[in-house]
C-alpha cells in the first residue's frame, strides 16, 4: 500500500533521528550548558520567515513552566513507535504528545487531581507570581534505561469538615510509554534537617510542603534523583531544602538544608537546574540568607555556589545511611551587601564548562541579581575572602541583575542579563575575553532569559531565546527569536515576522525552548506551540 506523501516523510523523520539526539533533563545535559549538538536539519540558511515558522500547537490544561523533554523513537504499546514530547503543566498534569504531529491527541496524559484534590491556589502561598494555580512548576528528568520520568508535583487535598486542608508535594515516576506510575511510587516530599533556624522545634526544622516552592529543575545523577526548594515571593519562614531520591526505588537517601541555624538561603536558579559533574557532584548556588561558613562550627550558606557530594554510611562517621555534604564552596566577598540588598546569587543557575586548557581546566560560570557572573575552578572553589574576589578565576560585572543561566558552544558563552541583549563572550585558555566579542540587537526585558543553542557540532549553530513575561507585565504572546551564534548581530528569525501565522501562546516567565529533530517546543500559557521548516 502506498503511504501518504506526509506519512513517507514523517516515517522518514522518525526513522532518521539518531537514537542518541535525546533530550532528557533541563537545558540538555547534566552540565547545564544548553546546548543541542546533534542537529542536523535546522541550520542559519533556512531558519528565516519565508522556510520556518509555527506548524501546530497542542492544547494543554495549565500553564507550561517546565521545559520541554524529548525522546526519539519511542516504541509503544500497539507496536508502534513515536517520537514523543513531554509537557508538564501547573494543572497537575503530564502529556506525551508525537513530537512530529502525527496524530491531535495525546499519545497519553495523567493528571493528578481527583475527589477532594486540587492544585494549589496561588493565594494561598500569599505569592501571585505563578497564578492562577500551582501543580507542577520545574522540569521533570528522564531515565531512558528504565524508560522513567519523574515528576515533582504538588497539590491540595481535603480531610473533611473537621479538619484542615492539607498541602502535599510529590514525586512521581512514570513509565515513558504510558504514563503508569512506578516503582511503588509517588512518594510524599517529607524531610528534617538538625537545627536552630527559623520555624524549628525541639533542634529540627520539617519541610514545609506549601511554603516550599520548587522551581529548579530535577536532576538524575548518580541513581538518584535530585529535588531543590526555595520560597514563593520570599515568603518567610523559608529555606533552602536539596533531597535525592533512589531512582529505582524512590527512597529517599539525603536531605540537606542549606540555612539550619539561621532561614532563608532559597533554591531558585532562575527555573534553571543544579548541575552535575561524570563524578557525581552536585553544583547549585543559593539566594539571599546569612552566611556563617566562614566560622568552623558555621554552616549557613547564603549567597554560595556549593558542590555538594552523596557520602555513603559510615560506622566511624555515626552515619547509618547516605548524607549530602559540602565537599567545597564559592562564596563572593561582598555576600552580605548582597543580602542586604537582596541580590540573590540564586537567582541564576550554573553551568559546568567542558575542559579548558590551562592552570583550571574544570570551570563553573554562575552569576546573580547583583549583576556580576563567577568563573571558578570548580576543584578549589575558593571557599570565602573577604576583601575581595581573588578566589574567583575570573569576574565579569554587569549592573544588570541576572535570573536565567548562559548557554555554551564552542568556546562562546551566550548571556542574557535582565534587560538587556544577548551577549556573546569568547573562551580563550580558559580565560573569558575582556569585552563581549558580540551583542545581539534585540532587548530582552525583566527578567532576561535563558538562551539554548542548537548546532551540528561545531557548524550551523543558532542561538534560541525566548520573550519571557516581565513582572509587572500585561499578558502579551510569547515571541520566539532565533539568532546567527556566529554573529549575533544578525536575528534569522522571530515569530512576530509574520504573527497570523507563527504568534505563540501567552509568555510566561522563565521559560526555556526545546530543539530536537528539527523543531523547536515553546511552552506557553495552556498550549505548546511546535516551529520548523514549513513544507
């Protein structure tokens, strides 16, 4: 029988993605660098209004936060086989669409609402800054061995008359293929940490499940998957919380609380993710609070680029299972006039650089509200000085604040500061150069973005950055803009070029594109809208 001539091409497409172009965690790799290097279709000569635009949309039933995650070759239940996109929604809901629009409806979709169990209403955690309602915020992460995604949700749920509601965070796993939970799962986000902070009692302080915004994404590293916490609109009492979970069981292993004697020091990275080394190490950085490490019986850490390492159980230690530990920290000169000044650090997320040549060949870049972005060798973190920031391979200051993380390629790094335009700073010996080589021609405003990079290796590189809503601003759509990484100067393409065809869906905040296989997945308000090459 001969196949539709749109059929022949879309088995063609699924047939020639590489197996290996999957992108599975936030900004494509542990690393955090942003960058796609395995596309083959989409290049500077036919990204232009005339070839690529919008070619459908799928509706959804909440807002889109989370990026995007993508996985070829899918084979289903049936026998057939799919590239699939995954959506997450503030709705409490998870879809797997065909990536390539075969078919309207979701290949599958739950939801995790039912009798007596609604999302959060935004008021109620006293911030409207993700609104109507709250369910599932940072991106989800995939195991492609055990075909599992994992979700972290959240929710409200009745207890009858005589008692109060209840706010209850969780971890789900999903199988890929059909949306069926996993592994005894989900399990309820519990955690105490030791200590004399804020909302203790009796020397613990216990996880709040309402007050505990998780908006960075999740990370798998090691077997375990890793989940952080900060506050809604700094609404205190708040700390910043890590917890890793077995991936194959859902135990948790660790919990680690990054302000036990003191409060805030929240999680946020700009809906962004904490970043892992092939070791297992894990890198985030934290937002205004006290900082106390300075001092040996100090253990607050506000304002800190941290590297935090999974121990195993140790007899001498008095350790009876896995603990999270600080095996190293950057922490800037001047953390506490970032405190007072509320110019969170964690307002940005990190990167872990490829090796460069030189006296630092492992380096991370992250940079804050207060404007000014740290290269550190993330093997002598440097710890704290004071006086200065001599402990720090190299800072780049801005007076424009930072809430997004830059992408890699090439020995470029793409930034965005919060209004302002992308820039492109070149790596030489592992050294940034003293001015920006580039600067892009399109204003980014409050809160800046986080740009993601798609390239055939080291050829055919685009710069993909997406409008985000400003704090105060009215709704307006999202507006997609792709840019010529060898010259930044040059925009190939934005979606308002020819806007009946291509306008996206209402922005929202801190959204990050997908490119895979040839398209580009926006999340946006109740929809995703899907970009390539018109035929």
């Amino acid at each position: 029988m001969r196949m539709p001539i749109r059929a022949t091409l879309l088995a063609v497409a699924i047939a020639s993605t590489p197996i290996n172009a999957q992108w599975i965690t936030s900004q494509y790799d542990n690393a955090r660098t942003g960058a796609n290097l395995l596309e083959t279709v989409l290049t500077p000569a036919n990204v232009n209004a005339a070839s690529f635009g919008k070619i459908f949309s799928y509706k959804v039933d909440g807002d889109v936060y989370a990026q995007p995650l993508y996985l070829p070759r899918v084979a289903m239940p049936g026998g057939s086989v799919h590239n699939i996109v995954f959506v997450a929604t503030e709705h409490d809901s998870v879809y797997a669409f065909d990536a390539d629009g075969r078919q309207p409806a979701p290949l599958w979709h739950v939801n995790f609402l039912g009798a007596g169990v609604t999302t959060v209403p935004a008021i109620d955690s006293d911030c409207l800054l993700i609104s109507p309602e709250i369910g599932i915020t940072p991106t989800p992460v995939i195991d492609r061995g055990t075909g599992t995604l994992y979700v972290l949700a959240r929710t409200k749920e009745g207890q009858g008359r005589l008692k109060s509601d209840r706010y209850v965070q969780r971890l789900h796993a999903l199988a890929i293929t059909t949306g069926a939970e996993k592994f005894g799962g989900p399990v309820e986000i519990k955690g105490t940490a030791k200590g004399r902070g804020a909302a203790s009692a009796n020397g613990l302080i216990e996880f709040d499940p309402l007050h505990e915004l998780p908006r960075a994404a999740l990370l798998l590293a090691a077997g375990n998957v890793y989940l952080a916490w900060g506050s809604s609109c700094d609404v205190d009492p708040y700390h910043g919380w890590v917890m890793a979970y077995d991936a194959r069981t859902l135990a948790q292993t660790a919990v680690f609380n990054t302000s036990p004697d003191t409060e805030k020091g929240g999680i946020w990275l700009g809906d962004t993710g904490p970043a892992a080394d092939q070791e297992g190490n894990v890198f985030l950085v934290t937002g205004n609070g006290r900082f106390s490490a300075f001092v040996p019986s100090g253990r607050d850490y506000g304002d800190t680029i941290l590297k935090l390492a999974l121990t195993k159980p140790s007899l001498k230690l008095a350790l009876t299972k896995p603990s999270l530990v600080v095996s190293d920290f950057f922490t800037p000169f001047n953390q506490r006039e970032l405190n007072a000044n509320d110019f969170d650090l964690g307002s940005g997320g990190p990167i872990l650089l490829p090796d460069q040549p030189g006296a630092h060949p492992h380096l991370l870049i992250a940079g804050g509200k207060g404007g000014s972005v740290y290269v550190i060798d993330r093997d002598h973190m440097g710890h704290y000085h004071p006086g200065d920031d001599s402990h720090a391979v190299q800072v780049i200051r801005n007076t424009k604040g930072i809430y997004s993380a830059p992408a890699y390629w090439n020995q470029h790094v793409f930034f965005v500061w919060s209004d302002d335009v992308l820039t492109d700073f070149r790596l030489d010996n592992g050294q940034f150069s003293a001015a920006p080589l580039a600067h892009g021609s399109t204003r980014f405003n409050d809160p800046g973005a986080t740009p993601t990079v798609s390239a055939n290796g080291n050829t055919n590189a685009i710069i993909w950055v997406l409008r985000s809503k400003g704090w105060r601003a009215p709704d307006r759509p999202a507006v997609l803009y792709a840019l010529d990484a060898g010259n930044v100067a040059r925009e190939l393409y934005n979606s308002e070029q020819n806007g009946a065809r291509d306008r996206a869906g209402l922005c929202l905040r801190f959204n990050i594109p997908t490119v895979a296989g040839g398209k580009v997945y926006v999340g946006a308000r109740n929809e995703l809208d899907i970009y390539g090459l018109l035929r």
